[in-house]
C-alpha cells in the first residue's frame, strides 16, 4: 500500500502492470521498444496510482532531459506568441517542455542564450535569428537545431515565404493606380526582410513601378511612427511594411499629420498579426506562424528519436487579405 504522503514508485506501477521495472522506463522514454498494448497496460497502472516519472533521474540515467528550446527575438511581438503556443502544443503531445528565451532583437543575448540552454536541453528551435550564418552553424554543430525564417543550408529550416504575398499586394496597389511604392524595412540581418524586399523589387520592377526604401530598424510601433517623414519625403502613394506592427506606427504617425489613409496613401502590412483589428482595417499578407512554430518542433522531435539531421527546407506560403487600407491614388 502507498503511504498518504509518499509518492507512488516505479517499483509498485510494475508490480500493479505485471511487467519488470525496465518495462516501466522503457514505456515512458522509449515506447518503440515495447508493444503497444504493453505501453497501454503500463501507462494505465501508472495513472491509477498518479505516478509521475522522475525527469531528473531520467536524465541521469538516460541524458535526455525531454525539454527543448525556443528562441525568439521579440516575445512581445504578437507574430511570436502564436508560433510559441503552437510548438508547446506539439512539444506536449511527445511529453516535452520547451524553455521559451528572449533576445530583444540582440544578437549577443541570442548567442548567450543558445550557450546556456545547451546544457539543459535536447534542441532548439532557433525563430528569425539575428546571428550570422556561421555562428548559427557553430551551434547546431553542437546541439540539434531547427530554424525558423532563416535558410542556413544543411540546417533544416521552416520557411515562411513571404514572397507570393508580397507579389499580390504590389499588384493590387498598381491596380489601383499606384506608381510610387515605398518598403519600410525591417531589420538588416533579418532573413524574412531580405525576402520581402527582393519580393517587392522584383514585383515593382515587373510592373513599371518605382520603388523606394525607408528604413525602420526594429520592427515596433514607434520605429513605424519615426518613418513617416521619410515616407512622406519619398512621394510615393503607397507603402508596404515589414510587418504588421511597423504598419501599425506608419498608419498612427500619418494621423497624426492629418494624413488620410487609405485616401492620401494606401498602407500594406505584412504577417496578418493586427490587420483586423487596426483603424482602418489593415491590408496585409497572411500569417503561418502557427504552423511555422508546428512544424519546426515536429521536425526537432523527429531529429532527436532519429539522431539523424536532414537538410530539410520547409515552405510555407503566404497570400494577399485585402481590407480598408488600400484604394485607388489620389
């Protein structure tokens, strides 16, 4: 009988089971060794006796941890918090805990973070990283690692490609009589704003537009805020942003110098994180960051049950949602 404060033990959930003791931690850390009507019986003894497996001694015995880490560079940033819910809703069907990190758009506090959780965890997932190539290979050298919105060759990756997206909006502001676009940029070492520049030249180019870029160099509201000069200075009638929340700040910073949108310019977002709920209803290109955060811990988990890393490159793609931001020229 199990005393009232003591916790159950492997020991009684294999005696409850019929099984040895091994069958037990094989069930909870390597299941595939075990049939599954025999995983079944355990887990259910286990359950009835709310018995828990010690992580800690798991560890020990086995080196894995069953945590693994997330990395983002602006947890604040409403692109990130459904990615993070969807990994920890895949981490949690393998019985994994993610340890989320934050790197406020630092590089350095990114590299120190990735050199701390090595210790604790069995991978990362590493979303738009602001390292630079080589030292993002430093580390997967080190510890299984999946990017997000970043194409390292050899390093599986998810991408979210911003690209077709981005070919729409273009195409609709030139419907509409647009001639003059400005991008307002993200962050230099950003892989998704290098993506999403090239996209809107290319798309500028096809159709005879002109094409002018406006630096913002974090990603937020007030950097949006500070570009409206810029923005303004350029002539141009429409303007496609990095993200959703540098819109945001463009479409503040032009009321506040009582210019109309979408009747003086037409402003396009971009990851689909605001659009709804923005005055007027932002026009912006969608967002996958939820299944971005899915897949990229489906494929860490894949690579730590296989110990084997594939250059695996992940597409996801993205289209134009029109709402009230965006009319004809003046």
């Amino acid at each position: 009988m199990i005393g009232k404060n003591r916790a159950p033990t492997i020991s009684q959930v294999a005696i409850i089971a019929g099984v040895n003791r091994s069958s037990v931690s094989r069930a909870f850390n390597r299941p595939e060794l075990l049939s599954a009507q025999t995983v079944a019986t355990i887990k259910a003894a286990a359950e009835s006796l709310g018995y828990v497996p010690n992580r800690n001694a798991r560890a020990l015995s086995t080196g894995r941890h069953s945590n693994i880490g997330l990395i983002v560079p602006d947890v604040a940033n409403p692109f990130f918090p459904p990615l993070i819910r969807a990994a920890q809703g895949e981490a949690d069907r393998s019985d994994f805990c993610i340890f989320l990190g934050n790197t406020d758009e630092d590089a350095a506090q990114e590299d120190k973070l990735l050199t701390r959780f090595a210790g604790q965890v069995e991978g990362v997932v590493l979303a738009s990283p602001r390292l630079s190539d080589d030292r993002i290979r430093e580390h997967a050298a080190r510890k299984p690692l999946v990017l997000v919105n970043r194409d390292v060759a050899g390093i599986p990756r998810v991408l979210i490609d911003s690209g077709p997206g981005i070919a729409e909006a273009v195409a609709h502001l030139a419907t509409l009589g647009h001639r003059r676009i400005a991008y307002v940029s993200g962050p230099g070492i950003s892989w998704s704003n290098k993506q999403r520049r090239i996209a809107v030249r290319k798309a500028t180019t096809r159709l005879g537009l002109e094409m002018m870029t406006v630096r913002a160099l974090v990603p937020n509201f007030e950097a949006g805020q500070r570009t409206v000069p810029d923005i303004i200075a350029t002539g141009a009638t429409g303007v496609v942003a990095f993200d959703d929340l540098t819109a945001q700040g463009i479409l503040a910073g032009l009321n506040e110098r009582g210019i109309r949108v979408p009747d003086d310019i037409s402003v396009v977002g971009c990851d689909d994180v605001l659009g709804a709920a923005t005055y007027p209803p932002l026009t912006t290109v969608s967002n996958r960051s939820s299944e971005a955060g899915k897949v990229a811990v489906a494929l860490l988990l894949d690579i730590l049950n296989t110990r084997a890393t594939q250059d695996v490159r992940y597409i996801l793609d993205t289209h134009l949602v029109i709402r009230r931001t965006t009319a004809p020229a003046p």
